[in-house]
C-alpha cells in the first residue's frame, strides 16, 4: 500500500501511503455498527457492545504481524483500518469475535 510498484511493477494500484498517518476512532466504531443494524447489517448486540474491544484487539495483531515483517505502524492507522477490512472480505485470515485471536482457518473452511 505504501508503493505498490516496488512489489509488482505494472501495478494499476494507487499509492495508499496517506493512510499511515491517519487514525482510526475506536470509539466511535459501536455507533457505527448500530447505524449500519439500522439499515439491516445483521451485527449481533455483544458485537456491537464490544465493537472498541474487538476492532483495537484485530488492529493490534494486524501491527504484530506486520512489525514481525519490520513495518512499524501505528494500531489505530487508517491503513491498519483498511487490511482488517481486507481480510474481512476472506483475503486473509479471519477475526473470531469471541475472543481476541485471528482464526486459523480462512473463510468458508
């Protein structure tokens, strides 16, 4: 996401690299959630109570993962914010709600 060429150099993928310094509101993510129950997202009451717990708690293992590979970033980074919204979309590993670890298998196993 900071540049995508240096990995595939025909890259179509825009650069993504302003997401670093953003930061995500963990606090606000619980009345997010309800907005969207609202509109007929099927989000469970506990998920939406706990929403701060589990979106710091699958940030924080994004960055571990990620400092494991020597890239330094910051939790609550919109660019954190948008691979735990990837991997969500079955690209990765998957986020168990109840409790703070990733799953081992991928979605649909």
């Amino acid at each position: 996401m900071m540049d995508p060429r240096a990995i595939a150099p025909g890259s179509l993928m825009p650069v993504y690299s302003w997401l670093k310094d953003g930061r995500v509101d963990f606090g606000r993510t619980a009345g997010k959630l309800a907005a969207l129950r609202t509109l007929g997202v099927p989000y469970p009451d506990d998920v939406v109570l706990r929403a701060a717990e589990l979106a710091t708690g699958q940030a924080e293992l994004i960055r571990a993962d990620l400092a494991e590979q020597d890239v330094q970033i910051a939790a609550d980074s919109e660019m954190i914010a948008l691979i735990a919204y990837l991997q969500r979309l079955g690209r990765g590993e998957q986020y168990d709600t109840s409790s703070p670890r990733l799953t081992i298998g991928k979605e649909g196993e």
